[in-house]
C-alpha cells in the first residue's frame, strides 16, 4: 500500500482527495529485483496505457500518519516496520513522487 503508480503524470488536484490520482493502476506485485538489489520491481495489474509513462509515488498509507505523529513514537516505529528498506544500510526508503518511472512491458 506504501506504493502508487497513475497511468501517466497523476490526474486532478491534489488538494482535491476525491479527484486526485483517479487514473492509478492497481499493484499484482512489490518485491526486490533480483538483479538489482538497489531496485524495486512493481508488477502492475493492467498495462500503462500506449503513449503514457508511468508515474510512481511512495509514501505511508493513507489514514497511517496521524496529524501529531512527531508526538507518538509507536506510530513512527509501525510504518518504520511497513517500510522497503535499504539492502546495506537498514534505513526505511524515503518517501518520493511521483516521478516518471521506467516501463517494461
């Protein structure tokens, strides 16, 4: 749930919950290149759409991080607990995107 992909740069306003990212594509699969082990491979339910690139967003679920989560450690350590974390380092993945995204078909 921490990953998002749009078929193309993400739709609507994003001060707008209810019209933002509408053109999302479902997730089938979230796992560790086995080639790259700096990388992450997304397997998408449907393919992007012809013309569009991939976009992709990473950040906690929403309803996850309350609004005063600075003052509730146990939260921090959950999400910590859901997160990709680095191979060699042991860091959480900081949260990004979306950004245009490598697609191959």
């Amino acid at each position: 749930a921490w990953f998002a992909v749009f078929d193309g740069p993400p739709t609507g306003d994003v001060s707008d919950a209810t019209t933002y990212g509408t053109n999302t594509i479902n997730l089938t699969g979230v796992m560790r290149d086995p080639d790259d082990p700096s990388a992450i491979r997304l397997t998408l339910a449907v393919p992007v759409s012809p013309g569009n690139v991939p976009h992709v967003r990473y950040m906690p679920p929403p309803g996850q991080l309350p609004q005063f989560a600075g003052q509730n450690p146990e939260v921090w350590t959950t999400i910590a607990n859901g997160a990709v974390r680095g191979a060699e380092s042991g860091l959480p993945l900081p949260t990004f995107g979306p950004l245009a995204a490598m697609w191959v078909p």
